[in-house]
C-alpha cells in the first residue's frame, strides 16, 4: 500500500524560495522542517532566544495540528542555537512544552540562515504516538 503524501506549508518567504514545505504528513508520520521565528511581518522574539524558541513551538504545533496531528504524538525535536550560551534559556522553554510529552531531542550549535535567528528546531511526530 502506498501512503499518500500531504504537504502543509506556512507561508514564510523561505518555504517559495528554496522549495519546500514547512512540514509533510507521509501515512502516521508527520515531518516539520527546520523551523526560525519568521512570522508574517519578519522576526519574532529579536534578541530574546526563548521568546524565539515559544513562536518556534507554537508554528510547529500549528503544522502539526494542520495535518492531523497533536503536540502529544511529537516523538522528535532537534534545536539549534546560533550561540551554545543561549542553549539554557532554549531547553527550559523546550522543557516547558514537552515535560510531559518526552520526545527525543538533540539540541547542537549551528550557524542560521542569520544572525537575528537564534534558534531553529525541526520536529518529527508519529500519529497516535500520544495515546500509546
């Protein structure tokens, strides 16, 4: 059986410009690609990594949420901090979303696509994850 591909995007510059999708639902799995605090009007959180890190979380939710998901089925988070100082403020905020959920996570340093961004997460989640 072959499952059928859906693609939700979010509506960034990025997503046009370089050809992909914020994120892709391929049968019970979910795939959001990695994700910056770029809202309708540009950055969101300038300055602040854990404000960047919260809108991150709620853009990815919102993903997840378009394609069938929920924030409990998340089984994978992998951060990037442009700064590994900022990597504390990033991991309690990541704490605070997911302390209950559990998912996997990788958290590195990373050069973004700027350096306004502070911080870049991708995710993946797996459909009925939640209610195992």
């Amino acid at each position: 059986m072959v499952s059928k591909r859906v693609t939700f995007d979010s509506g960034t510059i990025w997503e046009s410009l370089a050809g992909y999708s914020r994120a892709v639902r391929v049968g019970d799995r979910i795939l959001v690609a990695g994700t910056t605090a770029t809202g309708p009007d540009g950055l969101v959180g300038a300055g602040d990594p854990a404000a960047q890190a919260r809108f991150i979380f709620d853009k990815i939710e919102f993903s997840i949420r378009a394609l069938g998901g929920r924030p409990e089925d998340i089984v994978r988070t992998r951060v990037y901090v442009s700064d590994i100082a900022n990597w504390e403020a990033v991991a309690r905020v990541h704490g605070e979303r997911f302390s209950r959920i559990r998912p996997v996570n990788t958290l590195v340093e990373a050069k973004l696509v700027g350096p306004e961004y502070l911080v870049e997460i991708e995710a993946e989640a797996v459909i009925g994850a939640g209610g195992m």
